[in-house]
C-alpha cells in the first residue's frame, strides 16, 4: 500500500489513517496538537475501535500525504494511552516567569495550544 509521498504535519488531515511500524491498522487522525508559529509538533490524539489515544511526537515515524508511520509495533500501539484532559502537568511558581530560557518559551506555548484545544481557556 502506497501512503503517497512524505509531508508534514502542517498539512495532516483529520481522519489521515495511521499505521504501526509492522503495517497493522491503528486508527485515524482525530487532531495535531502543534504549534505550527513555532514549528513544535506534539503529538496526535487518535481515534481507534478502542476510542481516542494519543502518540506522543517522538513515537511518530514518517508523516504521509495518505498516512502516518508509528515507530511502535502494532502490539506497542495497543497500549497507547487514552488523552488526558490536561497534559503533564506544568506547575508555575511566583518565580517562575515566561520567556526566560527557551524551554520555558515552548513549555509554555505548548500549554497555551493544549489549552485551546482541550477548551481550558
């Protein structure tokens, strides 16, 4: 089966099919979490016989104009877990302020995005 030539996540469509590294059907894309201003791809919330999952940016293999490769075998894409409300959590304190090393800039624009897809504005 032919997924069609390699692309980015910038232009992945919902219901795109996603596969395990072995070939075996996982399910479809539901929804990108990325921030496409900042180049940061997450991850994908799935949606599988099983009901929604999500796979993490670092378990996706290559991005197709037809479909997704997963590094995970199809046993290792069982196990996905489902999407949680709220992300690993990120707890600021008072000294804690935005902006101030570039990883605080992503963790933070990440949370904004997680937001606004999850409805917690």
């Amino acid at each position: 089966m032919s997924h069609g030539a390699p692309t980015s996540y910038l232009v992945l469509g919902e219901g795109t099919e996603v596969f395990a590294s072995d070939g075996g059907p996982v399910g479809t894309v539901k929804r990108v979490l990325a921030i496409p201003d900042d180049d940061i791809f997450d991850g994908l919330i799935l949606e599988t016989e099983e009901g929604d999952r999500f796979v993490d940016a670092e378990n996706v293999d290559e991005i197709y104009e037809r479909g997704v490769v997963l590094k995970l075998d199809s046993d290792q894409a069982q196990q996905l877990p489902e999407p949680t409300k709220n992300p690993a959590a990120m707890s600021p304190d008072p000294d804690d302020v935005a902006g101030d090393t570039p990883t605080d800039q992503i963790q933070y624009r990440i949370r904004q995005v997680w937001d606004r897809i999850s409805g917690n504005y």
